[in-house]
C-alpha cells in the first residue's frame, strides 16, 4: 500500500448549449467518457464489446473503461482504476421537474460547472490517452437528448477550460490543462498512503475525540451519492445500516485496487479481528434515506439498478485507530458498486 497513490482531476467546464442532466450526474459523465475515449481510440470497432477483443489487455480503452486482466488473482475482471466525482445537487445547474416526476440540471450557455476524475496508482500512465480524449468528450456532448435552438434533438455541447489537479490532504493545485493555452502537464500532486496516514493521526488525535489519540468517540459519515451496499446477498437499506458492511466493502476494494494497480499490495495483518471491531462500532443517529435510481448502459444497451443509501450517521466506537486511516482512503476511492459512475462518495463529519 506504501506506494499505492490517487490522483484526483478537477475538470471546469462550459457549457455551450443547454446541458441536461439526471439529478445524479455521475453516469452520464462517464458514458460521455467511455464513448470519448473509445471513438478515439478503439482499434478494433468490430469487437462488439472489450470482453472479446484479443487486443484488450494492451488497450488504453479497456483498461479505463472495461479492465480486464487474465493474470489477476481474482479473474479477469478487476476494478476500474479511476472514479468519477460528478456535480453535487445544489451545486450549479437549474432544477427540473420532468412530466415523469424525474429531477434534472440544466446549464444554460455560458454557464460553468465541474466534476472530477481520480486515477489510482499505476493509471496514471493513462492520463495522456485522457487528456486526448478531451475533444472527443466535448463534441460527443453530454446528459440527455433535448431540443436544442437550432430546433434538432442531441446532447448539450461543452467546452473543458481548465484541468486541474488537486489534493485536498495538502491543499496543493497545479495546472495540468488550460484551453488558452492548450498545455499538457502530467499531475504531480499526488495524495500517498504517507499523507492519508498522517491526516488520519490528526484528525483522530486527541482535542477530537475526547480520551487522548486513537480514542473513541462519535463520527459522522455524510454520504454525497448513492452507496449500494450489499451484505449477505442483501441491498443495505437505510434501517439495516450498520457500520460494518461498510467496512468489510471498503476493505475488499483498498485490497483490489491496491493488488491491481500497485507494487506494493495492501494486506490487513488480522481481517478478522478488524471485522469482529467493526461490528461493535454503534449507530447512534440515522438520518439515511434511500434513493431509487436507474442507470442505461447504451454498451449493454439496457438499464441496471444504481440506487442507494444518501444523507447522514452517526457512529460511535470505543476505539477508531483501527479504522482510521482506511475510512480517510475511502473518502477519495469511494465505496459500494458504481464508483466509476461518481456512487459510493462520502465524507467524514468530526
């Protein structure tokens, strides 16, 4: 895990024709991006999916959007190595109400919005095929089909202006595109297992919770997207929640993406004392509510369940050192199903 990092890209766009996007706007960002990044570079478009492409396993397109690795421990299929941060309600964009009762953002001309990007570890070599992509991203367009001035029916247009990379641990920013100039800078901002460690000490440190370092206390955690949690089969509803479900996902995807995308793959020393800890952490508020939420996947040319847990808890353990640098990771590698569709965000609330 020593060497196991995040990059994380602030994208500012503009939108230059009216944008509509679902209430959760993870899902059409990263459609847009897989359709940008394959129209640019597939070679192989007779392959009707990356699954039966032999030349997947060299493909810059496969890797980002369809991973696939026959070497890995766990199959080919492995997690896709990037996240998506999309806009958050209250953000930007004008509410709507379709006649179906849906809510959808609207941005107008002119008008700015952005989201985000994470790359994990070894993805960053990717980065340059994304960068690339960025024209193909803005003239595919983005969001759901409406009628636009010229009176014809297609995805609203954008314009990227900025590329960014941040790390919110630090606090640095560098400029990795700019549309005056149309330079290219590859991140060097990136967010190590150093940084998250020595956070994690801090905010945990004593002044936070009352006992001195490492001690217990109560924790919110704020989830910002959908977090479809599944537990012994079962959808984790808002009255079934509990913290470790939570915990056991967030170990199961360090550990995958960590094993996948570094040279140094994280291993817990004792998983099952850490789980046995887990189920002793207690939910003392609960203000979840669940969101019912569809996603269409014009590759599978179908639509799959996407919902999950929004809003806040409260939890209270005797001890959190032995969650605490692991919950401050997932803030940045989300957690649950879909994270590559901006699902599984959250944050911690001290």
């Amino acid at each position: 895990m020593d060497d196991f990092t995040a990059h994380r890209l602030r994208f500012v766009a503009e939108a230059q024709s009216t944008i509509e996007l679902n209430e959760h706007q993870g899902s059409a960002i990263r459609g847009a991006l897989f359709h940008a990044l394959r129209n640019r570079f597939c070679g192989n478009r007779q392959a009707r999916e990356c699954e039966v492409c032999p030349l997947a396993t060299t493909c810059p397109v496969a890797t980002l959007v369809s991973t696939l690795n026959p070497q890995s421990g766990r199959g080919r299929n492995v997690p896709r190595p990037y996240t998506v941060q999309p806009p958050l309600p209250g953000r930007g964009g004008h509410p709507a109400t379709l006649p179906d009762g849906r809510i959808v953002f609207r941005y107008h001309p002119g008008e700015r919005f952005e989201f985000g990007l994470t790359l994990f570890a070894q993805a960053l070599q990717l980065f340059p095929y994304v960068v690339l992509a960025v024209h193909e991203f803005e003239r595919g367009g983005l969001g759901r089909k409406t009628q636009q001035d010229d009176g014809r029916w297609r995805r609203g247009r954008l314009a990227v202006r900025e590329v960014w990379a941040e790390n919110p641990l630090t606090g640095e920013r560098q400029s990795v595109l700019s549309a005056r100039e149309r330079l290219v800078q590859v991140p060097d901002v990136p967010i190590t297992h150093a940084q998250v460690s020595k956070f994690a000490s801090g905010k945990f440190a004593s002044g936070r919770f009352a006992g001195g370092e490492g001690a217990g206390g109560r924790l919110g955690v704020r989830f910002l997207t959908p977090t479809r949690l599944v537990a012994q089969g079962r959808l984790v509803k808002p009255e079934e929640f509990r913290f470790r479900p939570l915990f056991q996902r967030l170990m199961e995807r360090l550990e995958a993406l960590s094993r996948d995308f570094s040279e140094t793959p994280l291993r817990f020393d004792d998983p099952k004392g850490l789980i046995a800890a887990a189920d002793e952490v207690r939910v003392v508020e609960n203000r979840l509510r669940w969101e019912e939420l569809r996603s269409y996947s014009t590759r599978r040319r179908a639509d799959s369940p996407t919902s999950g847990l929004l809003g806040e808890v409260v939890l209270e353990a005797e001890d959190w050192s032995p969650f605490a640098v692991w919950l401050v990771w997932g803030q940045f590698v989300q957690v649950g199903k879909d994270a590559v569709k901006g699902n599984g965000m959250y944050r911690l609330v001290w």
